[in-house]
C-alpha cells in the first residue's frame, strides 16, 4: 500500500474507533437500550425495563470506550503502517467487547443481534459495523508494513 492508502486507511480507522467510543460514551443518551425478542415477535422488550437488573444492562456497550487506546496509537502514528502492539492491542480489545456484549449481556436479557438489526438499534448497529469495518483497515494497515 502507498503512502495514500496508508493515510486513507488510517483516516478511515480513526473515524471508526470515534464511532465506537462515542456510542460507548454515549449509548444511554441515543438509544433505547438493550432489547429481547419478545415471545409474541411484536414490540421488543427492552432490558432496563426489569426490576431485578437495575437498568445497568447497557453498560456492558461502555467497553466500546476500550477503544480509546488504539485511537491514541494511531494517532501518534498516523501516516505509518500498523505494527504488532498496535494489532495486538486491538484483537484484545475487540475479544474483550465481544465477551462483555455476547456474554455478559445475554446472561441477563439482552440480544445484541436482535437490538442492533431487528429493533433496529442505530447506535449499537453503527458501533457493530464500525467494529468490523476497524478490524478491515487495520488489517491492511498491519498488511502494509512489510512492503
């Protein structure tokens, strides 16, 4: 990749990492949280309505915030192709998301598939997709390295 592709692939990324962080900060303001699928399929049921979970469901999308450190990596290295710490530190993060949300959050109500794409839940959804867009450019800007 040039010195072009590795500047675009880096804008791109950091535009996804501030997605993430941002629905992570922000989630309880610009969502309706969490939600089931209801056993009749009509109106979701959305988790921080249960009594017994304290409406502390969502918290688990907070991890997204995790984010932060490979932003300020990539920011101290904008226009340089990814290396290992950088990879590695993602792969963590994004293992450590993936438990909080598939996990954690469904041992108590919520289906993160269902909320993102069903209900649909824009702020979880563009996290999601932003998640799997990173993973993509970091990949090539980890790829880029050894050219």
């Amino acid at each position: 990749m040039n010195q072009r592709g590795v500047v675009l692939s880096s804008a791109l990324y950091v535009a996804a990492l501030c997605v993430m962080i941002y629905v992570g900060l922000k989630y309880d303001d610009i969502s309706f949280g969490l939600a089931a699928l209801t056993e009749s399929g009509g109106q979701p049921f959305y988790c921080n309505k249960l009594l017994s979970t304290g409406g502390d469901e969502s918290s688990m999308v907070v991890t997204f915030t995790l984010f932060v450190a490979p932003l300020f990596i990539r920011l101290s290295k904008f226009s340089k192709a990814a290396g290992m710490l950088e990879f590695g530190l993602f792969i963590l993060i994004s293992a450590l998301v993936a438990f909080a949300l598939f996990f954690l959050a469904t041992l108590d109500c919520a289906q993160i598939f269902h909320t993102a794409f069903v209900v649909p839940d824009i702020a979880l959804l563009s996290a999601l997709l932003s998640q799997a867009a990173a993973t993509l450019l970091l990949f090539l800007l980890f790829k880029s390295r050894s050219r």
